[in-house]
C-alpha cells in the first residue's frame, strides 16, 4: 500500500464519505468515536481487529436492525479512483447491516487498497470464478458503495433514500 | 383528395398531431427539460473528463456484439450456472409467457405481495397489470416509478420515469392518495416528499413475500446480476424478502464477470453524468444473507431463500436475426441518447408514442419488441442530427434505426393514398402509399430543379396566400413558415458564366454545389469560391447530385442509396484527379462521411470519406500548410461582401455550429479560424436549433421546432450589434426566422471584397 494511493482514495471519496485511516491498535479508539448509538455490526474478519469493547452490538435481529443508527461491516476491497468500497455478501446479514441502517461505517486493511477498477475486477473475476467451480470461500456477492443513498426523482438531488445517507471508511494499516 | 387515415384528413390529422405535443410540451416539457439538459451537461462532463471513455466505449460494444452473436451458447450456460448456484431459470418466449411464469411462482410460494425496483422490461411485459388482475399486490420501490404507479401514468424516461412530474405536482399527487390535509400536508421540498416517499415503500418492502428486480447485466459463466441502483431499494428488494424474481432480456447476458468491467464505467457517465451510481450490485442469488423476518423479530437461515431468474425472448431472437434492428440489442439503456436529443428534451418520453420505450433507442425497442407501427410517431421526431451517437456507450447508430423504421413505415403504407400531383416530378425508389409530405422533402431537389427554370414565378406561387393553403393541405407544410425563395441564377449558372480566375493555383479542388447553395443560397456558394481562390486554389464545381441527404431523412433508403451512388460516379473522375472535395453544408458532408457507408460499397465510401472536407476545416488546413489568413476578409482588413451588404462592421460574432458537424468534431476549426481572423466569437450552450432540415416545415412539429430554436435564442441572449453565423442551411433558416434578420455562413464573413 502506497500513501499515495490513499491519498488519491481519499481525494476520490472527497465529501461523499469520511476517511480515517487507524491502527490496529487505535481500532477501538476510532470507531467507538466514530458511531452512532445504538449501533449493531458484523465481524470484520481482520487480524487483531474485533467490535468487543466497542458500544457495536454484534448481536444481529431484524428489530435491532430498524433500531439502529450506525451498522458496521466489513468491506473487501477499495478502489482509489473512484473513492468505491465494495461490501461483500455472507451469512452473518453483512448487506442488511451495511444497507437498513442511517449510517454505515465500513472497515477494511489498508492493503486491500486497488488503484482502479480494472484492478478490482481482475481480483473479483479470480474470485467470482473460482466461487462458481469450487464453492470456495470468495464471497459471490460484491455491491461497489460510493457514498449515500441518493435520487433524483423528487425534483433535486437528495442523499439517504433506502440504504445510508452517511458513510464512514475506516482503513486499518495492516503493513 | 386528402388521405384518409384515422378517421380525418391528412390535415386534421397533422392539426391533431400538433395540438397533442403543445399539449405535452406544456405539461411535461418544463420538468423533462431542466432534467435532461442537467444530466446531459454532466455527462459531457464525464466523458471528457474520463481517460478511458472512447478505449471503454468500444470494447464494451465488442463485448455486446460477441455476446448477440453467441447468445445460444450464453443461454445453456447461464441455465447451469444459476441451476448449480441453487436457482431456477425460467425461458418465456413472449409477454404473455413470462407474466404465466411469474403468476406461478407466486402461486407456490403462496405469495400476497410483490415488491418491485425498477425494470423497463417488466413494464414492456405488463407484470403489473397481470400480476394485479390476478389478485396480488404489487408495489413500486423506485421512488420515481412508485410516482409513476399511484398517478397510474407511463414512464416519460428510461431511468428517470416520473421525471416529467414536478416537486409540486408530487406533493399533490402524495396528499390527495393519502389524504394528507392541514399541518400534514407535504410542501414541495423535494428532501420531504423523499423521506414521506421513503418511509411508505419502506413498510412494504419490510412485509413483501417476494422482491422483483431488473438486471443491467447477466453473467452466463457464474450467475451474476449487476444492477445498478442510486437509491438502494434494489438492493432491498433482492435481498429482504424470501423470494428474489428476476427479470431479463435475453440480451442483458455476457460471458464473464470481467466483460462488467467497461460498463461499471460508462454507465452512470453515459446516463447521469456520475462517475459511478452510488450502488452497483453483482449479485449471485440466492444470496448468503439470512433472512429477516421483521414481524417474528427472526433470522431464518439462507437455505430457504428461493432465486427465479426469468429470460424474456419476446422479440428478441427475430431481432437478432434482423440485420438492421440487431445493434438494438447492444443497448445497455442507460437513458444518454434521450438526454442529448433536443426534442426529448422539449417533449419528454409521452410525446413520442409506443407502448413502452420511448425517444432514441426507443424506437428500436418499440419496433422489435411491439411492432414496427407502435414506433410511428417516434421515428417522425427522430431527425436525424446525430448528437445522440457520440453519447450512446455501444456506439449505435440510433439515427440509423430511426431512418430504417421509418424506411419501413413508409413502405407499410396504404397503396391507396394520394400521389398524383407529385408522381410525374418525383422519380424516387419508393412503393406507393407514401406520405405525400414525405414525398415533397424527399425529392426537394427535383422541385427545385424544375422551379428555378423560372425562379420568379415559383417564388410568387409559393409565397401566395394560395400557394401556401395548397402547400398546406397537400404536403402538411406548416402555413407560418416560408419555404426558401429560388435564386435567380443558381451557382453553377453563376460560376459558369464567369469561370475560374486563378492562374497558377497551388491546388485544384471541387466545391460540392449543395442542394441549397445550388438553388437558393448560392451567396455562400460565391463566398466559399473567393475564400479559396484568395488561398490559391482553382475551384471546380461539376453537376452533382443531392447527397440522399432529403430523401434520407424521410426514411427513403434506396432512393437515397440511387443518390448516393450517383453522387460517386459524379465525384470518382474528380478524385481520380486528385482533387479534394470540399462541402459547405454539414448535413452533406455527414452523408459523405457516415451515412454512405451503409449505402456505398465499401471502396467507393473510403474514397469519398478520406476526400472531403467542410469548408472550413479545408481553409483552417490550407492556413496550417502556408496559406495566409491575411489574404482573407478579417475583423481588422476590407469589408466582406455580406458585411457591406447588412451594412454591419462588427468584431463580434455569435457562431452557431450544426449538429452533425459536431457529432463528426468540426465545430473548432470554425471557431479558431473566426478568432484567428480577429473576431470574438461567442457560442451557444443550446446544440440544436429545432429546424433540421424539413422538420420545422411540418405542419405537426412547427410548433415544437420553434420551441427548441427558443431555447437557443434565450442561451445566446441578446445579439444586438453583432454578426449572428451558422455553417448549417437549417440553422441559419431558423435563426433567421427567430431573430428576423439574414443569417449568414461563416465563410461569407472571411470572404474577401470583389470576388463577383
């Protein structure tokens, strides 16, 4: 991972999303500061990275959910010239937490930093492909997330429809 | 005399016509024209602004035509895909197929309630309709298609399908179904009828027993769905309720997931101006997710969840085989070509007929999907300017299927109707029954020929009260325009009389004598004549044949291929020679250019294409290879002959270019040349000015023409004192007519004094 290439995803984020760049050891720290309460999350599957001893429910149930100001999830990749993360699919509901709740703050490693599109496809069609013959643990599902919730149907442009009107990126320096 | 069609005369029938689209321009035309011009300023935006756009451009249209070309084996390999990702693939082969497949999925799965984010092909097959008469609710989740599903009203856009309602309107259309009164009534901010708007489709989705969505892309090799969503209620949708259904045309499929690369970046560029949508799901159902039971306050496991995939042939497989309707099957519908039309822009999606597609591709869409008929009013108020073809993200020729369509109404005609009074003077190609009006512009060249034996005595019979009541009632031109007055000598008659007058010239070159030019401009003829003998060419002006250009644009193909190829056989001795051809008038040159490749054998279109030039762009290259601008009329040196004659000194001028000469890259090399010779020169942000060619003749369309050329007048503001120029016949035709004054081509300015 290159500063530059953070600095050019963060650049490409630009206000459609807020960018903390954290420690393992700050994690805590950085997201506690950074939610909304009440606040649920599901596991962010990185090395010496957990939501205990954060107020992050990880407990998921449909009430808790609607209840929710701030969902926290994982995400795959990010891609620096676009300011896009891509929000994988899994059974622990990953896609409600990141989509039903007002503020969604996403959590990925630095390293998994892409500079451009083409990038996060070559590493999507391993992954998509590979899914499809083996069953393997690549996730099948990817949604590209760049910023809020937004339409234009009501005469203007307005953020936050149905999924989050504010989003939050926190990349964890894993190298 | 008149044709009866629908019940009237041809008249009443264009009176009718016109009355309908004042009607829609008045209440959709404000709302659809603040909409379409923003988003396609921001998409010029984004493709100039995007490295990758014209490399991404054509390896997503190499993507596409692989696709339609192997779609039988794409086909038997999404079945497996989705079948071994735990799916069901469903094949309707029409509407009435797949709305039968879907009423039996609700069926067993013992369904009250559908949710739905938007999909066009759902609402080309009527799933609402079926799915509500047999007793199921269904309910819309795109904000603007829910507008759309409580006004009971039709899409006006592809993507933006209650886009011709305003916040006002909305608001009242929300409180009078809901009943909202007093302190709870919704104002018109676009932010609360949003959250009201979101809150009530929330509910539903929350309760729905299956979730409906489109799909932009279909993944054959891993059964994949790429939809793309700004609002999220597709994502909702898909993942929420048990049972997700998709619904797909055959052609959304493509091989592999890296074929989504090019599209992920151009779709949102080509259709709102944004880089990317802020959701673009790949979605490989059934999905991982656990289920949320909002009312048991439960997950249920994954395992439960359902996926139908439903392919809808409907047309399609005939479209393929359809040579001409076949690149219609590339289009990704991302709503760029609507955008950059200037009569959708006016008009919005209502105005231009069809069951379900409208503006642009639509009439592709309409004529393979409902009919070549259901596309009849499109294909009318297609004129062909080509601003759309730059933007479409497949590079379709979508003035093609215009013409094609209209080719083929044409020929569909009743072989009953009018013809007499045009049959001795129009030698075309076409079947019988063809629209008188269509006949008149088609063979404009014959009429002008025959008319300017005796320039005088035609002018007067068609600027007579009369003459224009005829040209009315027998050709449908609308009677407040004048048809443009004959000349008194034709350029050729002109320039035959006096001869070339260089003597040791540095190149030889053909002036094309236009249509116009030739019979009733031949000022700008002269012009174009003394601008390139000021720069050391000897000129040469051959009887050549109109471009096909007219008859073209009135949907008669193979009269304008018999032109086309007369036009080549006029021009090959002159190429042989090694000369260039040089064109005044835009829309010729785009014929030359574009057009004749569908019309020309391949050698004799590279011939042509390679050798001609617009006149200025000819000149900007003779400046750049050592001619000098100085020996040509500039701000600062001699009148030239139009400036003496408007009795006009100005150093500014309002510079109008025409469509397809920008659509083919030109306009700059007026513009520089106008500054290099000392002018100001403004332009227009408004493209098009609604004349184009016969269009604003028509009686049915004047009304919108003069509408869209408002519109370039209000950009250009006030020109008091200056020189108003436009390079197309049309253009200048219009702007004159708006501004009341002559308005000149641009080479008539650099002309230099005394060349006649």
């Amino acid at each position: 991972m290159t500063t530059e290439r953070v600095d050019s995803f963060i650049s490409a984020v630009g206000a459609t999303a807020t960018v903390h760049t954290s420690t393992v050891e700050q994690f805590t720290e950085t997201v506690t500061d950074v939610v909304t309460e009440p606040a649920i999350g599901t596991a962010i599957g990185l090395e010496g990275v957990s939501l205990d001893n954060t107020p992050v429910e990880t407990d998921l149930t449909p009430v808790a959910l609607e209840q929710a100001q701030t969902g926290v999830t994982p995400a795959t990749y990010a891609i620096a010239d676009y300011g896009t993360i891509t929000v994988p699919t899994d059974d622990e509901g990953t896609e409600l937490v990141s989509l039903y709740t007002p503020q969604h703050v996403a959590v990925l490693a630095a390293s998994q930093l892409v500079p451009n599109m083409e990038a996060a496809y070559e590493r999507f069609g391993a992954g998509f492909a590979e899914n499809s013959e083996t069953d393997g643990a690549q996730p099948q599902t990817q949604v590209f997330a760049t910023g809020p919730s937004a339409t234009a149907d009501m005469g203007t442009l307005v953020q936050g429809v149905h999924g989050p009107h504010e989003v939050h990126i926190i990349l964890v320096e894993d190298r | 005399m008149n044709t009866e069609k629908d019940g009237g005369t041809s008249t009443e029938r264009r009176d009718a016509m016109a009355a309908r689209l004042q009607s829609i321009m008045d209440s959709d035309g404000e709302s659809i024209g603040r909409m379409t011009r923003t988003a396609n300023q921001l998409s010029a935006y984004a493709y100039d602004q995007f490295d990758a756009t014209e490399q991404l451009r054509g390896e997503g249209r190499k993507i596409k035509e692989n696709a339609i070309e192997n779609l039988p084996a794409l086909l038997d390999q999404i079945q497996k895909s989705v079948e071994s990702n735990g799916g069901t693939v469903h094949l309707a082969s029409s509407a009435e197929d797949a709305n039968r497949i879907i009423r039996e999925i609700m069926a067993r799965e013992d369904a009250e309630m559908l949710v739905k984010s938007k999909s066009m092909t759902t609402e080309e097959l009527a799933v609402n309709d079926s799915l509500e008469t047999a007793g199921y609710d269904v309910v819309e989740t795109d904000l603007g298609e829910f507008v759309i599903q409580l006004a009971d009203e039709k899409p006006s856009h592809l993507i933006g399908p209650a886009m011709h309602k305003s916040p006002g309107e909305i608001a009242d259309l929300f409180n009078d179904t809901y009943g909202l009164t007093g302190d709870d009534a919704l104002s018109d901010s676009p932010q609360e009828l949003t959250a009201f708007a979101r809150e009530k489709v929330g509910e539903q989705i929350r309760q729905a027993d299956v979730g409906m969505t489109g799909a932009n892309f279909v993944v054959a090799e891993t059964g994949t769905l790429m939809l793309v969503t700004n609002e999220g209620n597709a994502r909702k949708t898909a993942v929420t309720p048990p049972t997700h259904i998709a619904v797909a045309g055959i052609e959304k499929l493509v091989p592999s997931i890296t074929d989504l690369q090019p599209f992920t970046e151009l779709i949102a560029r080509a259709g709102t101006g944004q880089d990317l949508t802020s959701y673009i799901s790949l979605l490989t159902p059934p999905v991982e997710t656990p289920i949320p039971d909002f009312e048991a306050d439960t997950l249920r496991p994954a395992d439960d969840r359902e996926f139908h995939l439903v392919l809808v042939d409907n047309g399609r497989m005939a479209m393929r085989e359809d040579e001409q309707l076949r690149e219609t099957l590339y289009c990704i519908r991302c709503g760029a070509c609507s955008n950059s039309c200037a009569n959708f822009q006016e008009l919005g999606g209502h105005a231009f007929g069809g069951e379900t597609y409208t503006g642009g591709i639509g009439t592709g869409w309409e004529a393979g999907v409902n009919g070549t008929e259901s596309a009849a009013e499109m294909g009318d108020l297609c004129t062909g300017c080509s601003r759309c073809v730059p933007r479409c993200p497949v590079k379709i020729d979508i003035p093609w299927i215009n013409t094609v369509v209209r080719d083929r109404l044409n020929r569909g005609g009743d072989p009953d109707s009018f013809d007499l009074l045009v049959d001795g003077l129009t030698p075309d190609e076409e079947s019988t029954g063809l629209d008188p009006q269509k006949r008149f512009f088609g063979n404009i060249e014959t009429l002008a020929k025959v008319g300017s034996y005796a320039p005088r005595v035609s002018n007067a019979a068609i600027s007579s009260q009369p003459g224009r009541w005829l040209l009315s009632q027998l050709f449908g031109i609308d009677s407040d325009r004048t048809l443009p007055a004959l000349a008194e000598e034709t350029l050729r008659e002109w320039y035959g009389a006096r001869g070339p007058q260089v003597a040791n010239p540095e190149r030889d070159v053909v002036l094309y004598p236009d249509l116009y030019t030739e019979y009733f401009d031949p000022e700008r003829g002269k012009a174009a004549v003394a601008v390139l003998e000021a720069l050391n060419c000897r000129v040469h002006i051959p009887p050549v044949p109109e471009s096909g250009r007219a008859p073209l644009s009135q949907g008669m193909v193979e009269t304008a291929r018999e032109q086309a190829e007369s036009v080549h056989s006029a021009l090959v001795s002159q190429l042989d020679r090694g000369r260039d051809v040089v064109v005044i008038e835009p829309s010729d040159l785009a014929m030359f250019r574009e057009e004749y490749e569908r019309l020309l054998p391949e050698p004799s279109f590279t011939r042509l294409n390679e050798n001609s030039y617009e006149i200025l762009e000819y000149v900007y290259g003779l400046c750049e290879n050592g001619e000098s601008i100085d020996s040509l009329s500039t701000a600062a040196g001699p009148l030239s002959p139009v400036e003496s004659r408007l009795r006009l000194r100005t150093e500014t001028v309002a510079y109008h270019s025409h469509c397809q000469q920008r659509t083919l890259g030109l306009e700059s090399y007026t513009t520089e040349l106008l500054s290099d010779a000392g002018y100001s020169v403004r332009t227009a942000s408004v493209e098009c000015c609604g004349m184009a060619g016969s269009f604003g003749y028509k009686q049915e369309y004047a009304g919108v023409s003069r509408a869209v050329g408002e519109e370039l007048a209000d950009d250009f503001g006030d020109t008091v004192g200056e020189l108003v120029v436009a390079s197309g016949t049309s253009c200048q035709e219009q702007l004159g007519w708006l501004y009341d004054r002559e308005v000149p081509h641009p080479v008539e300015l650099l002309a230099p004094p005394g060349a006649d």
